[in-house]
C-alpha cells in the first residue's frame, strides 16, 4: 500500500513522520540529532530510502548527514560509524562538511567579496547549508545551497563538494547583499524536463537561472518590483523567497518574494504579480498541487515586521487559476490566537491521487492536508520551530 | 595519554561516551590535540575548528586545571597535569542562549 514518509527540520533536530495513503495515522520518529539545528532535510526521486539532511549549529559549524534506509540511520558520507581512521596518504575523511569557496587562479579572482551591511565589500565567509536538492535522477548527485551565497555539488553521495562557481562569478555577485537572515542561497529548483537548466533564488539577491548544468548562471529577475532598493527595477538586489514549479510544465514558476506573489511563463525570462485577492501578499512558502499546474498554494504572513498570521487566523490561499484569485482553506486550522510563522522551506505536497499538502510553523505544528487543502489536521502539534518540510510519497 | 571532554553535541556526532584518551607523540599542544581527536574521530573535523582557516570556533574554549587556554596559542605547550593525565582538558561550548 502507498504511503508518506514526511522529513521535518527542526531548531532542535529532525524528526520523520510516517503514514499509509489514507494519512490519519501517523507514526513519529525523533528526535534525530537533537539539540542541532536541522536546517533541511530532502529524499531523492531515484531512490526514495536515499535522504540527505543538513544539520548545523552555531557552535560546532555545519555537519552533512546521509541515510541509505529512509531515515532509520544516518552517516556522515564518507564516515561510517565504527570505521578506522584512514591511512596516511588516504583520502581526508570528514569532507562531507567542508564546503570550500572556488577561489582557484582561473576562475576565483572575482569571487572574493560581496556588499556587507555598510556598504563595504566584504569576503565570502561559509556558514551553513539551506538546502539540499537531490538530483531528479541519481542518487549519488545533490546539490547544496549555502550561506554566504553560493551553490555547491556532490555527485559521490556528499562526501565531497566543489563550488558551482559561476554563480558567483557571473558579474553581479560583488553587489549581493545579505536580507536580514544572511546572504543565503535557499532555493533550488531542477527542471525535470531539461537537465541543464537549474533555477536558483538567493536572499537578497534574486532568482538566477542556468540552461548549461550550472556553469554560466544569469539573474532572472525582469518584473520584480521592490521598493526598498533604490532602483525598484534592478536587475538584483531583490528579496526572493520561494519559487515552485510543477513538473509538467517547468517553464511556468511561482514565487512568493519578500512581498508579491509572481509569475512567469518563460522561465523567468520575465515575471508579472498574481497577488490578487491575497489579504496580504508577504510571506515565504509557495508550493503547487502534485496534479494541477495552476492550483497554488501560498501562507499570507501579515508583514515583514510582524512575521505572524493576520489576526491571528492561521490561513493558506489556494488559486485554481495560477494567480490572482485566491481562496482561504482555514477547516482545522486555528482561527483565532495564532501568531506562528511558517517559513520558506516549510511546506510540501506529496503526490497521491488526492494531493496531501503539508507544512510547519514556527510554533512546533506540522499540519496536513489528504484533500489538497480543504481541510488541514495537525500530526504533530508541540515540536521545536519547524525549519523545513518536505514530503515522500512511497511505493 | 592525555585526557580530553568533549562537549555532549560533539559525544553524540562522534557517538563516544565520556572521556577521550589520545596518544601524543610530539609536543603536547592545543594543536596536536585536536589533531589527534580529528585523526581518530573524523567526523568530528571542521566542528572544533574551521575546516579552512583552522581557527578555533569563536564559541568553544578549551579549559584546564581551572583556566581559561583559549587564546593561548595553538603551538603553546599545554600544563603538566594535562600532559600527565592527571586533569583533563575541557572543550566547552560557550553559554550563548538556545
């Protein structure tokens, strides 16, 4: 019988729910890795018990985890547990975690600093990973997403990285900026129609696209209006926060940016707002139904400088339309006293008959939906802050 | 054999109970200890000290016999009843809220 495996990141570990197709009974396994910061967690297509997670913390720095049996037990890739140390002359165990800026005589002169804070250029210093995204078809490749701003690939199952470095180095990276949670590259997208072609969104810089595999990227970002930068039409400088697409046709991408709710048609080529009917259009997650191109999902978050629900109504939008006409899905969800947050990489939707749509919230609730959104119950309802959401669907 | 705690995060990454024992060969140093524990524990690299510039990670220190040795210099020799087993040196994580 199908099933769920649903991965939920946590401030303070990572915990794996589980349930059959009918999603009413769940089973929850956790905390793993308690006490650390599990910033995402992401099964691959091509082999569902293949799951990389990235955990970290301020403290002890960033730690790459892997499993090879859905979550049961993890490695660091490259250290199983119980190994010997290795030889002298042998590959470096413990690379897994080390994520090291291009900064080669070819190709890493420009890459040396961004904008900071006060103006000033200022050198990339690593600081974690956001996000991890599996190849759609080999388990063994995963590309990472870190802070500050750049992309990372594996293709021997993360136990090493190498910097996709022209990302940083097509031009525009001297003028990134860091948004208020860092300079991080938080949103990978893989055109499953086209492997050459990466979508990539970097707070607050932009969303960046590559159409060669990730060698040469240029910024997507014609429509973005944002009218805190000086030139409200800037080619970057724009505060991305999620971008989704549905697999059948990947050259229509919505975005939840800092605020507005885009839309493009050509791959970004150029975007248009569909906030709509929207109570407020700030937010961060966006996400699209398994089986609908244009049903789309959003969570209005009241501002940038009061990151809760408006009213206290904890409220998802679905469009039946791809944009601009909204409808609130509130059945199970709290209408009153609610002031959580949900953030951008905290909601998923599987791919069963009836779409189950799922997301966390700052408040420790992982709640889902087995109707595509009509009506919403908690699996979990006392977690640590929910990071990150993502969901299986299972033979 | 000089004795080292390690702070629980780093216990349960290492998954090791209690107190590290590691031969030194050489000068007893900050340095050569943690190139020990890095040696023997390998998962355990890049989280006391940056993978790239090798400096310790402004929120541990390294204690012993009742003092703070954090801005002694990696290559400084570390007290004699750390070298001798008979205290051993504390990596603590800083008391920086969560």
């Amino acid at each position: 019988m199908s099933g769920v495996r649903v991965l939920v990141g946590t401030r303070k570990g990572a915990f794996v729910l589980t349930s059959d197709g009918k999603r009413t009974k769940w089973d929850v396994s956790g905390p793993h890795f308690a006490g650390w910061e599990l910033y995402h967690l992401k099964g691959s297509l091509a082999d569902p018990n293949r799951i990389y997670a990235s955990q970290t913390s301020g403290w002890f720095g960033q730690i790459i985890q892997r499993s090879d049996d859905g979550g049961k037990t993890w490695h660091q890739p490259g250290t199983p547990p119980g190994e010997p140390a290795p030889a002298p002359g042998a590959m470096p165990k413990g690379d897994s975690n080390k994520f090291a800026y291009d900064t080669s005589e070819k190709t890493g002169k420009p890459l040396t600093t961004h904008q900071f804070y006060d103006g000033k250029q200022h050198p990339w210093e690593f600081k974690r990973v956001w996000h991890l995204e599996p190849s759609l078809t080999d388990p063994d490749t995963v590309y990472a997403g870190v802070e500050d701003a750049a992309l990372f690939r594996s293709t021997d199952g993360a136990k090493s990285w190498h910097e996709l470095s022209g990302l940083r180095g097509h031009g525009t990276g001297p003028k990134w900026q860091p948004g208020a949670g860092g300079m991080c590259l938080h949103t990978i997208v893989l055109d499953p129609g086209n492997p050459q072609r990466i979508f990539v969104a970097i707070s607050a810089a932009g969303a960046f696209r590559s159409d060669d595999a990730g060698k040469t990227w240029r910024p997507i970002n014609r429509g973005l209006k944002s009218q805190y930068i000086p030139d409200p039409e800037a080619e970057i400088g724009h505060c991305v926060h999620r971008i989704a697409l549905h697999p059948s046709r990947p050259n229509v991408l919505f975005m939840q940016k800092h605020w507005d709710v885009m839309r493009t048609d050509n791959a970004g080529d150029s975007w248009t707002e569909v906030s709509g009917n929207l109570p407020t259009d700030f937010g961060f997650v966006i996400d699209v139904h398994a089986h609908e191109p244009d049903t789309v999902y959003v969570v209005p978050i009241k501002s940038d400088g009061e990151h809760f629900p408006l009213d206290g109504k904890l409220r998802v939008y679905r469009s039946r339309t791809g944009g601009n006409e909204w409808e609130a899905l509130v059945k199970g969800l709290p209408q009153s006293d609610c002031y959580v947050n949900v953030l951008r990489d905290a909601m998923a939707v599987d791919s069963l008959d009836k779409c189950g749509v799922y997301f966390g919230t700052t408040g420790g609730q992982v709640y889902a939906s087995a109707d595509a959104g009509d009506s919403w119950a908690p699996i979990v309802r006392d977690l640590p802050a929910v990071l990150s959401v993502e969901v299986q669907t299972l033979p | 054999m000089i004795r080292v705690v390690l702070p629980p995060h780093l216990r349960g990454l290492a998954r090791i109970s209690g107190e590290v024992q590691l031969d030194i060969t050489g000068a007893a140093t900050q340095r050569a200890v943690v190139d020990a524990l890095e040696a023997q524990y390998p998962m355990l690299r890049g989280t006391i000290r940056d993978h790239i510039t090798q400096q310790r990670r402004p929120f541990l220190r390294f204690f012993a016999c009742e003092e703070d040795l954090s801005h002694e210099s990696p290559d400084a020799p570390l007290p004699d009843a750390v070298v001798s087993g008979k205290e051993p040196l504390l990596i603590i994580g800083a008391i920086a809220g969560g």
